[in-house]
C-alpha cells in the first residue's frame, strides 16, 4: 500500500511542477498554438505512464519493456523539448504546431506498434520453443519412469536405448511432425499398459517401434 502510494506521488511531480511553471509564468491567456503543445506534453507523458499496459506479461517481460519503456521515454523527452519550445517561443500558428505534433506522435506511434509486434512474435517464438523442451523433457521423464518398472532385461535393454535416443532428440519441432509426435506419446502409453500386464514380449515390440519412430523423428527434424 505504501508502496503504491509513493508512485503515485512520483507520477504527480511532473504534471504538479510543469503546470505550476506554465500557469505561474504565463497565466491561462495564451494563443491556441501554445495549448495544443501544452496538450501533447501531457499526452506523451500519459503515454509513459501508461507504458506497463502495453508490455506482454513473460518471463521475457523486462526485456520487452525497456524497449517500449525507451521508445516512450524517447518520446516524451523530444515532446517535451518541442513543445516547451512551441510555448516559449509561439511564432508558428495552430494548424503548423498541430501538423507537427501530429507527425511526431504518428512517429511515435508507429515505433510503438512495431515493438509491440516484435516483442509478441518475440514471446510467441519463445513459448512455441518452451512447449517444444517441454514436449523431450516430459516423454523423457515419462519413458525413464517406465524404465525404473522394468524387469526384463532384454526389454530394460531396448528401453534403455529408446531413451538414450529421446533424450538426446532436438527440441525443436515443426508441424509436419506433430502426427509422428502424436505417435510417439501413444506408444509410451501403450508401452505403460504393456508393463503393468507383465507382457513383456508386447513392451520389447512397442518399445522396438518406439526407438525406430523417435530416429525418424530426429532425421526428419535435420531435414526441416
């Protein structure tokens, strides 16, 4: 709570502080000119404050929001400086002053939008790779589980290559091979039934298919 009550006073020091200046300084009467950059500056800063909005929440989070965060800061920074300048200095009429804040904010906004995509295309590619660790890491833990329930040894034996094979698979996957992917799970499945009825003969062929489709699936991954 105290936390949230000093930002709140830090995101006041500004607005508190310019609007003190310019209505001390200047009073309210002032040409059109200057208060369509006094509402820019303001809008720019809104922008910065607004900035956690627009950050995708990951674990890639801090990355992606120094980007925006700079590009806003960016903003408000030149906002501020040009039309500070526009205020002290009003030689250029509205429609000339309202052109060019429209240009800087269109600027801006089209900076922002693009980091935006690029941060989501960014946390789509580093979720889509996570599911794919994930994917190795999970048959992997599932097959050697089975392993461990194994009493067979030519069957142990089989499992013991079929998992030195997962384990050593590439991560990265594509979508042609989502049904062999698919496949392979089954199998593991299968292979679980297999050992819990004692069939050992049934566990040496799945695991057999198993080892065959998972060199298919690494080969074809290469070939990707």
């Amino acid at each position: 709570m105290k936390k949230n009550i000093l930002w709140m006073v830090l995101t006041l020091v500004f607005p508190l502080v310019f609007n003190a200046v310019f209505f001390l300084a200047g009073g309210t009467d002032r040409k059109t000119s200057v208060w369509i950059s006094y509402g820019f500056i303001h809008f720019a800063y809104l922008m910065l404050l607004l900035t956690p909005v627009f950050i995708r929440s990951d674990k890639s989070s801090a990355v992606f929001g120094f980007v925006l965060y700079t590009t806003t800061a960016a903003y408000f920074l030149l906002e501020l400086v040009v039309g500070t300048l526009f205020i002290l200095i009003p030689i250029f009429g509205p429609k000339t002053v309202l052109v060019i804040q429209f240009v800087i904010a269109g600027v801006y906004g089209i900076m922002l939008v693009a980091h935006m995509i690029a941060n989501e295309k960014t946390a789509d590619a580093q979720q889509a790779r996570q599911v794919q660790i994930d994917y190795i890491k999970n048959a992997s833990v599932e097959l050697k589980l089975l392993l461990n329930r194994v009493q067979d040894k030519t069957a142990r034996r089989k499992m013991e290559r079929a998992y030195d094979a997962l384990q050593s698979s590439p991560v990265k996957s594509h979508p042609e091979l989502e049904k062999l992917e698919r496949g392979l799970q089954t199998t593991i499945e299968a292979i679980e039934h297999a050992i819990t009825a004692k069939n050992n003969e049934r566990v040496v062929s799945l695991v057999e298919a198993l080892f065959n489709d998972i060199n298919e699936r690494n080969a074809r991954v290469r070939r990707l």
